[in-house]
C-alpha cells in the first residue's frame, strides 16, 4: 500500500500557446507558480528543451530564478538541467548562486538527454557524446564543486562550496536507474513520455539503492499527465491540445500549443495510436473522481514517494483548474 501523505510537485514546459509569446509564458508560469505554492504543491520544477518553438523552458536557471524570486516557500528546481550540454563548474555556479539567493529552496535535477534534436545538440555542444559518457563522472564533479571540502582545489566553485542544493537524478531507462542507485541519489523517472522501462527501473533503484551522505533510504518521484476538469467529457475536449502537441512532436511537425475543440473522430483515433498509447499510458484525463481513481492504481502499482504533474492546456485557467481539483485529490487521500 503507498504511503497516504506523499508530497505532489509540478514539472512544467512553459509551453507556448499559439497567439503568444514567451513573456506572456513566464508571467503564466510564474501564476502557476503561485497558485500552486497556495495549494500546497512542494515543488515546481522546470524542463529544459532548445529549439522548439512550442516550449520556452530553454535558460532553466534562469526561469528558476524567476519562480523563486516571486514565490515564498515552495521548492524550485530543475526537471532537468540535460548535463552533457553544460560544464559542471558552470552549473556548479549557477545554482550555487541559486541556494545562496533562495536558501533550502533549490534542487537540482540532472539529466544526459539533449532535451533537443541532434543538429541542435551539437550547437549547444560539439563534445557532448563525450560527456553522455562521462554522465556519472560529471555528476561527481558537480558534488566536489559544492562541497565545502573542495575549498583547497585548484578549480572551485566558490560559490557553491557548502551550498545546500539536493541534486536528483533524472531518466528515462533504466541506466539511470542503476546510476541513482550507486550514487545514493534521489530518483525522478519521466513516466509522463516514456513509461516502458517504469517498472523495471524503479524495481532497479530499490533493490540496488546504496545510502550515502545525502541519501538514507530510496526516495522516487513518478511523473503524471494530468489533465482534470469538472467532467469527463470536459477534459476530453481540453486534452486535444495535448493530442495535437504530442502529434507534432511524433510527426517533427512542432507547433505552438493549439485551443482545444471538440474531440474528432480523427483526434479519438490518434490517441488510440499504439504510438501515442505508449508514450501517454500514464496521461491521466477526466473528472476529480476519473483522476483520483488512475492516481491511486499507479500510486498502489510503484510505491512511488512523491508525484510530480505536467499538462498542456492552452487556457491558463484550465490548467490552474486542473492543478487545483488534483490538490483537492491528494489532501484527500
């Protein structure tokens, strides 16, 4: 049986809707921010994607920094900064900076994904393959520039050095699974696109877990789309955005998040696509007790310690709606 009191964060993308543009983005995610610091939420965590024009979550430290600065107490972090396309000494700094401007508040989540295209990649980075490979390595650096004890190394971060900045680690297979676990680091598994290793990783992290100095015991957090409206039917239709972003994405034919419009028999068939099931089996659309059902079957099912949301929904109003009835759910619980 999972655990009844489990914290519940958001990820979120700063998609960008079609009529708008990044600044309208910010101050919308900032809102959300808000409203979700009000409502409970623990964390809110920003993506980091280049090149799309659909999300604005590029310069992740620095949208951090602005959640931070206009909120008060809910914790802001990455999910993730996508490692191999950064040096360690300057992500090392910058959320070093970040923990001493919005002490205890800060977590850094880490990731190898380009969180891009291939030719984007190796703009960002021409030696990033080299840093794929040296994921583990680089995470340890990161540990060094933040320990107080590397104050007598030739290169540090200064200021980082002592910093209380958690770091997590981020994936999607279950190599990460097994690096979370040896390095004795909490563990974030992106189930909201890419649900087929789940199960198999987390069963990886728990039974190889090693505690270390920042870890006891395992710590996961599972990823949900969620999409919760007064009615079923309601969230069908505001879930067509969603059908139509991830359409895009499937097809390479990004676009800016679109209105949602009454389900077609052509959108229906879509998000019966084996394709599309794949990557959304743990979308989660419909009415408080439609939602509150699914998030109790996949609580019941992984054991996970907290859950983190993410949506696409083009009215900002909709989305706040949503994170709120799926507060209501787990004050419930």
């Amino acid at each position: 049986m999972p655990q009844k009191n489990i914290p519940y964060s958001i990820l979120e993308l700063a998609s960008v809707a079609a009529n708008s543009n990044p600044a309208d983005t910010f101050k919308r995610s900032l809102d959300l921010a808000q409203k979700a610091e009000e409502l409970g939420y623990h964390r809110f965590w920003l993506a980091e994607h280049h090149n799309m024009i659909s999300i604005a979550s590029s310069a992740t430290a620095v949208l951090i920094g602005h959640i931070a600065a206009g909120t008060e107490k809910i914790r802001v972090g990455s999910g993730g900064i996508m490692l191999p396309n950064h040096s360690p000494l300057v992500v090392s700094e910058q959320f070093g900076t970040l923990g001493s401007l919005y002490p205890d508040r800060i977590d850094l989540g880490l990731g190898r994904a380009p969180g891009t295209d291939q030719v984007t990649a190796q703009a960002i980075r021409s030696d990033r393959m080299q840093s794929v490979y040296r994921f583990p390595e680089e995470v340890e650096a990161i540990q060094h520039y933040f320990s107080a004890d590397n104050a007598g190394a030739r290169v540090r971060a200064t200021v980082a050095e002592g910093v209380n900045v958690p770091i997590y680690i981020l994936g999607s297979s279950t190599d990460s699974a097994h690096l979370a676990a040896k390095m004795g680091l909490p563990y974030a598994f992106a189930s909201h696109f890419a649900p087929a290793q789940l199960f198999e990783a987390l069963n990886i992290y728990y039974n190889e877990f090693q505690p270390s100095d920042y870890l006891g015991e395992p710590y996961t957090i599972g990823l949900l789309n969620i999409i919760a409206a007064d009615t079923d039917a309601e969230a069908e239709r505001l879930s067509t955005t969603q059908i139509r972003m991830i359409l895009g994405v499937l097809t390479n034919k990004l676009d800016y998040m679109q209105p949602p419009i009454d389900m077609t028999p052509e959108l229906k068939a879509i998000s019966q696509d084996p394709a599309f099931l794949r990557m959304q089996q743990y979308a989660f659309v419909g009415s408080k007790a439609t939602v509150k059902e699914k998030t109790e079957e996949f609580l019941s099912k992984t054991g996970v310690s907290e859950l983190m949301i993410a949506s696409h929904l083009y009215h900002h109003e909709d989305r706040l709606k949503s994170i709120e009835l799926f507060s209501e759910i787990m004050k419930e619980r």
